[in-house]
C-alpha cells in the first residue's frame, strides 16, 4: 500500500497516474480538496480518498502500520506569495514532520516535496549538496521548506530510505486548478489560443535581456517517472534535485508553444510589476550530478518534446486530465 499526499493536486494526482501505469492501485489518496470540490483522479485507480487530517487517525490502525511501504508526500500549500508564516509553517513543516517521524518509527520508505524555491536567488548555485542551513529563501514558501530540509539532514534516526526532491519549473497535465501557480506554458497556452499573442515580462536586471532569463523546466512525466525510479532502486538517503539540468529562456518557451499551436511568435512585452522584481528569479539551473552519480536516468523530456506532448495530447482535448 501506498500514500500520496497532494493526490487532488498537479504532481501528486499524476503520481497516481505513475503508479496506476506500474500496475500499482493499492493507494490511499490523501488531499485537503474534497473530490466533490475538486477531481483530478476521476480516471485513476486507488483504494480509498482521505482528507489531509484524516491521515492520522489512519496512520494508528494495524492495517497501516502493517500495510504502507511508501509515503510520497506532495501535499503542500505551495503558493509563493503566501503571507500567513503560521499557516506555512504548520502545513509545509510540522505536517512534513510528522509523517517523517511515522515513517521512521514503522520503518516505511517517505518521500517528499522539497522546492528550488529554497535556493532564494541563486547567490549559492543550485547544487543539492549544499548545506541548507545557508541557503536564503525570497519568500515564505522557501522558507517553510527549507526549514524542513533543515530538520531532516539533522535527524539520527530516519526513514530506511527518505528522499526530499527539489522540483524546479514544472509544468504538465493536471495543473489546471493551480491558477496564478500554474505554469507559464499552461498559461502561455491559453493566451496565445485566445488572443493571438502572449505577454512576457521586460527584464528588470541589466545582466539579461527581456525574455532571455532563464530557467530550469521539467515535465512533470520526467517527476514522476523519477520518484517511482526511486521507489525500486532506493539510492543514498537525502536530498536531490528534480530539473531538467539545463535551463532554457521565456522565449525558447514561447516558441514552442507557438509551434505546437501552428501559430507565429507574437509577442507583447509587459513592464515587470514593482512587488516582484525583488523576488524574482532570473536564472535556475539543477545541478544533476549526485542524481546521475547514483546511477539514476537523466530526463526523457527535452523541453520542446514536452510542450508538444502537452499541447497537443492534453491542453487541445476536450477531457484534458491524465
């Protein structure tokens, strides 16, 4: 039996769907979004929906502690422009916490959701090696992870295998719900298939010119196809990255999404909103090498590939879930 928390969310409902492809349906899917408000799972398999403090009273039956061999933890509020630390602290620290703990004490595998987000500006690389305790965090969503990475590197007694994943840009089917925290090809989608041209942000620092910044974009069938490859060859505990390793400007982003629409690059270049420029982020770029150093599979997904695939086999259907 496996646990996925965040399973009415992007990654966690399209690990369902990795480990429904695997032939794994034996899950409880654990959410804070009912699936009478929500239902990204409406084509997966799995035994039973929990609702996020519901866990824990199912954590204490024999059935669990008897049963679970895995819990992949996705869920999280995952908003960068979160204000409420409290709130940040409790659902992306402690809750993480405690499931640790759990698993440590019962002696079942955890993984869970780390961010790029805990790199802050990228003054000390990208690079999963490093020391949390240095790295500084733009925003309160950083920080209520970096704080668990914190905890976890200290802790004498974990889980048999435990892995933190530091997911960079990604994108993928089943982040339609996610709003202003959904991707930009998502959004660049949808902009350009209603209205002909898509608006990218002007660059605010001298050092890159407007859309030439770069990022780190995974596929999220890169992201999952991982974490089930750590589920069978259980490397090193810790943390690693989860990025394509090499990023790619807006513009290469456009372009492809342009592409996939058959449509021409039309671009409206907007002035940077003075509330970000400080937090942006204007290059990130995962450093793979302890992954592939512990024998682990580069990405699948180059961007382009990937942008097709979820143009053309998702965003333009009419039932576009996985």
């Amino acid at each position: 039996m496996i646990i996925v928390t965040g399973a009415n969310g992007f990654i966690g409902s399209v690990m369902v769907w990795e480990l429904n492809q695997n032939s794994l349906n034996d899950i409880i899917c654990v959410d804070s979004v009912d699936l009478g408000s929500r239902n990204v799972l409406k084509h997966r398999q799995f035994r039973q929906f929990l609702l996020k403090d519901e866990i824990w009273d199912f954590l204490k039956s024999p059935e669990a502690r008897q049963s679970v061999t895995w819990i992949i933890h996705m869920g999280a509020c995952s908003s960068t422009t979160e204000t409420n630390r409290e709130f940040l602290l409790e659902n992306n620290t402690q809750y993480t916490q405690r499931l640790f703990e759990w698993c440590t004490e019962f002696k079942k595998g955890f993984i869970y959701a780390s961010s790029a987000a805990t790199y802050g500006g990228g003054e000390f690389g990208f690079d999963d090696t490093t020391d949390p305790e240095i790295l500084k965090p733009l925003n309160l969503y950083g920080e209520s992870k970096v704080l668990f990475d914190r905890w976890a590197v200290k802790q004498t007694q974990t889980p048999p295998n435990w892995y933190g994943l530091k997911f960079f840009n990604v994108f993928g089917p089943n982040e339609y719900h996610k709003e202003a925290m959904s991707s930009v090809v998502f959004k660049a989608f949808n902009q350009i298939r209603d209205q002909g041209h898509l608006g990218l942000f002007k660059s605010a620092n001298p050092k890159y010119e407007d859309g030439k910044f770069m990022r780190d974009f995974v596929y999220v069938k890169d992201v999952t196809g991982w974490m089930a490859e750590l589920m069978q060859k259980k490397p090193t505990n810790g943390i690693y990255n989860m990025g394509f390793g090499k990023p790619r400007t807006w513009l290469d982003l456009a372009t492809a999404v342009f592409a996939s629409l058959a449509k021409p690059l039309k671009i409206n270049w907007l002035e940077m909103p003075e509330n970000i420029r400080k937090q942006y982020q204007y290059y990130t770029e995962a450093k793979t090498d302890k992954w592939l150093g512990a024998g682990m599979t580069s990405a699948k997904w180059p961007l382009e590939k990937a942008i097709e695939d979820y143009v053309k086999n998702y965003l333009t259907k009419s039932d576009p879930l996985l």
